[in-house]
C-alpha cells in the first residue's frame, strides 16, 4: 500500500497535532480530507519505519495551487512556474524523465546529480572548505599543547615527570591542556545557539575565528600556569561555538548524495590540523626556551583565512527559511546548486518538510529547546544517537594519543625528539586515512564504518598496550608500540574519526538543530576535558599497560551503544530523517539485535550465501534516494 500526506496548506497544518501524536501508533487515519487524501507518518512513534515523501500523491492542479499559494505568501511570485516544475520533480524524483515541463538541459542537470555527484558549483566547495579550516585551529592546538607538554610544566615550576614530579603537578598539567574543553563545555558550545539565532551560521564562524586568533597568540605569551589556562579557557569558547556550527552549515548547504563526504572535511581539517602542528613542534624543536610557546601561538595561522573569507560564503538557506526570508534562501540554493531548478526544488521540498516538522515541534525559546531534546521523542532519540557517537569519540581513546603522545612515547623509552618523530608518524597516519572516508561515508555509510572500525580498534589499542610489556632494551619495544598505534590510527580516521560531528549535524530536525549540536558537541569536549584531566594520573596510577587495556575495553563498550542506538542516516535528505527518527528507540534495538545480528551471523559466520536480512526502513513514495536508482538503470 502507498502512503500519501496532503498538502501543506494554512487550512489542515493541524492535521498532525502535536498533542494527538503522542498517543497514536505509527500509521494514523485519514487526515485532509477535503483532497481526497489519506494517512500521515505519526513523526513521534514511526513504529512501521516507513520513510514519506510529504509531496507524493498529490494531484498536479492541487499541487500547482499550493505552490502558487506559497509563492504568494513569501513573496516570489515571479518564481512560480519554476518553483511548479522544482515541485514535481520533488514529488516523484525518479520521474523525472516523463515530465514534459522540463527542458532538456534541466533533465540533464538533474541526470549528473547521479551520474557524476561532485560536480557541484565552486561556491559550495569554497563554502564547505573554507569553514572547516577552523576544525585546523582545534587539531593544531591539541598537538602544539602536545609537543609543549614536554617543556612548559617546567618553565612554571609544575614538572608532571622527572625531579619535582608531584601528584599535584600531574593534576595542574592535565588541567591546563583541558582548558578548551572546560571552556567549551560549559561555555563556548551552549552559546551556539543564541548566537546563531541573531547572527546566523555565518556571524558565529567569524565569532569564533576571533576567538580562536586572539587566545592562541595569548597562549604564547604567558607568564605562569594560571594566565595559560585562562587564555585556553577562552579558546575553548571560539571551539565551541565553531565545532556546534560549521558541520550543521556544512550539512545545511550540500545535496544529500555527498553531504557525508563534504561534512567530513570538519575532520580532514582537524587531522591536517594535527599534522601540521606536529610539522610545527618539529620545527621549533631546536629553538631554546621559546620552543613551547611557539608551537601554542602557531595554532593561529588557520584561523586567519576564516576571519578573512568567512563572508564570501552563502549563508545556510535553511537558516533563511526559518527566519521567513525565503526570497534570500532560494539566492543561496541558486549558488549553491547548479541550476535555479534544482535550487527551486530544493527550496519547495525543505518547506514542505519543515511545515510537517513544525506541527510536532511548535515554537519555543532557548530553555524549551533544551528541555525538548529529552521531551519530544523524534528529538529525544536523536538526542540519545549524537551522545552516543560523540561519547564514542572519547571512549576510543583517539585522544590519549592526540593530547599525549610525546608523553606515552617518552614513557616508551623515547628521547624529547624520538617522542616528536613518533607522534609526527602518528599525526599523519591520522591524515592520510581520513581521506577515504570521503568517498566511503556515503557509500557504507556512516553507522556501518562505525561498526567495522571500532573492533579493529579495539584489538590494536590491546596490542599496543600488551607491547609496553616487552623488555626497554629490546629494540622491538618502541617499535611495537608505534605500529599499533599507527594502526589504531589508520582504523580510526575512516570511521570514528568523521562519522560524530557529521552524524550529529545531520540528525536534529531544523527547530532543535542549533541547540542539538550544542548538546553533542559540549558532550564531546566535555569529556575530552575530562580524559585530559585524568590520563596523566591514570597513567602513573595504570601504568600504560593498563591505560591501553583500559581504552581497549571501552572500544569494545562504544561499539555495542553504536549497535543499538545509532541509526544509519547516509543518502537521506535533512527532513526524510524525521522518519527515521521516529522509529522508536526499542523498535531500531530489537531489529538489531532479533534480526540484523542472526543474519550477520549466518552470512559471515556460517557462511550460508542464501541469507536474507529484512530491511528496517520501507520507503513509501518516492523520495530523493529513488533517483540515484532510476538514474542508473537509465545509464545501464
């Protein structure tokens, strides 16, 4: 049976009461009934998992008169006739082809949507790139902090290692290289999105790139343990407010086919941002006294380029339209997709979506907002995926090594500059294997790379810290330990290492989705602060055999959260994954674990090729996705 919605219009947006929905199932009755029309997908308690294009089934003459009518309303009525054809295109997207509406260029601008996806406009290159240059300004810090690590607690008299080591020092180093992520925890995360509520996802870029310029030159400066952790305290406001905006900007610009390969250039920049601040400690390794400030003060040199250029770059035009100004938004779709058709399309699709949207959500203020992640169970579920994934992050123990890797590989039996050779290794294993995410993300998608890659780095995590376990004197022993720390690298950057700030850019609906990355966000950093208080003491209390064997069974831990609670969200467009959260979170459990797991079992285990798992989703109209298909049967 095919499902229908009716139109968006004024007269049946209560349809969907918010109220009503939360006693319903997942398939409600006939609803707008003066088109003819018929069910609606409960956005609450979607127990059918059935995915609805809000578009499908209407008829054309309703459909043309709801968008004259819209049209009307915003003010764009000299785009009605193009904003009728992005409307059918939108309601039945494999069709394409048989609309007699479209031109000929149009149809094939819709045909290298598939056959060739990464043609897209340079502006939305420039605009993805550019911001994500300020993930460069995170990555750089974490390993300038590192290699400084070995030389500041001295300068201000808190050694953590050698003459003078205390327990207490151990606790003030931990401390200050924790700054940022106090800072963004408490801070720099929650005023994301009041921020961008009057400033918009622009504003609150340069916001933080002024940020991220000016505490990092202040770093360098210092003259006692206090006034560093104060200058990294207020880094961690620029990083918090960056990491909760530039992936949901990201996210809200790029087409649905490569929004997981273009979101993910947050992480490339956070992984070149490592290598090159290893590429820096190197550099001043040799310099005397100062080495240590420079490697913090040249954290700055990415963030120039975002102040510089951040408004060069459209504006998200999903912020536009939740401030009304639809006339603004459909000039950012128009520079950000290669024709005014698939701009007007676009534009249609995420205003119908969003109207449904809005009838379970309402409105509501900051505080409301905060409280309806727990409340609203479409919100709530994807609360509980994005902490999931972001908790993950920590409990990898990617950062131990990020944060300490000078300090593990010292306590390896490495001298000051073997430590830096060896976390440089790492740094860029950590960069060249993020680079296949860009194509695998959308591919596999992202729950799957998860899954595969939090095994592997677990055993390799194991195996480093068993190797501290091989005499000093042996020369296997240092090299032991680096390979399966590069290894444990290599696993990480396809998989952990860009899935969480794409996932949780991608999951809150538009009303939540500033507050939402606040939440996953601050939940990140503010257990990154936590590690980077504790891992000093833990390794003098664990000793890195336990240390290592302590990460690897949390990596074991993570992996069985991400298999039940995490959702697969790749090829669906920001609205469909109202559907797919509204899936109840024990409905998405128990196929996992009945179905999902039995299956994998028999297929990989017991090797029975006739094995057939049941899928989850049932796409009911056609939606986005179903294009990718058509398009290349067509070519085939």
């Amino acid at each position: 049976m095919k499902l229908h919605i009716p139109a968006i219009t004024p007269g049946n947006m209560g349809a969907i009461s918010r109220s009503d929905e939360y006693d319903k199932g997942g398939y409600d009755g006939v609803v707008g009934a003066e088109h003819g029309q018929h069910g609606s997908i409960n956005l609450n308690r979607n127990f059918t998992a059935r995915i609805q294009n809000p578009l499908a089934g209407i008829p054309r003459a309703t459909l043309f008169k709801n968008v004259e009518d819209f049209a009307i309303e915003v003010g764009m009525t000299e785009e009605t006739q193009l904003l009728q054809k992005g409307a059918l295109v939108a309601q039945d997207p494999p069709a394409f082809e048989s609309v007699e509406l479209l031109d000929e260029a149009e149809k094939d601008a819709l045909r290298n949507e598939v056959l060739h996806k990464w043609r897209q406009p340079w502006a939305l290159y420039f605009t993805v790139i550019l911001c994500s240059i300020g993930a460069a300004v995170q990555g750089w810090d974490q390993t300038g902090s590192n290699g400084a690590n070995l030389t500041w607690p001295k300068d201000f008299g808190v050694p953590d290692s050698g003459e003078g080591a205390t327990d207490y020092n151990t606790w003030i180093v931990g401390l200050v290289n924790a700054g940022p992520y106090i800072g963004s925890a408490l801070l720099g995360c929650w005023l994301s999105d009041p921020l961008n509520y009057y400033f918009g996802r622009r504003g609150v870029i340069f916001f933080s790139a002024v940020f991220c310029l000016l505490s990092v030159i202040g770093s360098a400066v210092c003259q006692n343990w206090e006034q560093l952790f104060v200058t990294r305290l207020l880094l961690g406001i620029g990083m918090g407010s960056k990491a909760s905006t530039v992936p949901i900007y990201a996210a809200e610009n790029c087409p649905a086919a490569i929004r997981g390969g273009l979101v993910m250039s947050w992480q490339m920049w956070t992984a070149f941002g490592i290598f090159l601040g290893f590429c820096a400690n190197l550099a001043v390794y040799d310099v005397g006294p100062i080495a240590w400030r420079l490697q913090l003060g040249s954290a700055f040199i990415p963030a120039v380029p975002l102040v510089i250029g951040v408004y060069l770059c459209p504006e998200s035009p999903r912020w536009y339209i939740k401030k009304g100004r639809y006339h603004e938004a459909f000039r950012s779709l128009c520079r950000l997709r290669n024709t005014s058709l698939q701009a007007a399309r676009d534009l249609y699709y995420i205003h119908a979506q969003l109207t449904e949207e809005a009838d379970i959500i309402g409105k509501s203020n900051y505080v409301t907002r905060f409280i309806e992640l727990f409340t609203i169970p479409r919100v709530r579920r994807a609360t509980l995926a994005s902490f999931v994934v972001m908790l993950a992050q920590q409990m990898c123990g990617i950062n131990i090594i990020a944060f300490y890797s000078s300090t593990v590989f010292k306590e390896a039996g490495a001298g000051d500059l073997q430590a830096l050779l060896a976390s440089f290794g790492f740094g860029l294993v950590n960069f060249v294997f993020a680079w296949p995410a860009v194509w695998t993300i959308d591919t596999y998608g992202r729950r799957a790379l998860l899954i595969f890659t939090f095994p592997q780095m677990a055993w390799t995590l194991l195996a480093a810290g068993l190797c501290f376990l091989i005499p000093k004197e042996n020369p296997a022993h240092l090299g032991m330990i680096a390979f399966f720390i590069f290894l444990f690298a290599a696993f990480y950057s396809p998989g952990e290492g860009p899935v969480p700030f794409t996932y949780s850019a991608e999951v809150f609906p538009l009303s939540h989705r500033e507050v939402g990355m606040s939440w996953a966000v601050a939940t990140c950093l503010f257990w990154a602060a936590v590690l980077s208080i504790t891992f000093p003491r833990l390794l003098r209390a664990f000793h890195p055999v336990g240390a290592f064997c302590f990460y690897a069974g949390l990596n074991v831990t993570a992996l069985c959260l991400i298999f039940l609670f995490v959702p697969e969200t790749k090829q669906r467009t920001l609205e469909e994954l109202d559907y797919v959260f509204a899936v109840p979170t024990r409905t998405h459990a128990s196929y996992q674990l009945k179905k999902a797991l039995p299956w994998w079992f028999n297929r990989y285990i017991m090797r029975r090729k006739d094995a057939r798992l049941e899928p989850l989703y049932q796409f009911h109209g056609a939606t986005a996705a179903d294009q990718v298909i058509a398009v290349k049967e067509t070519a085939h």
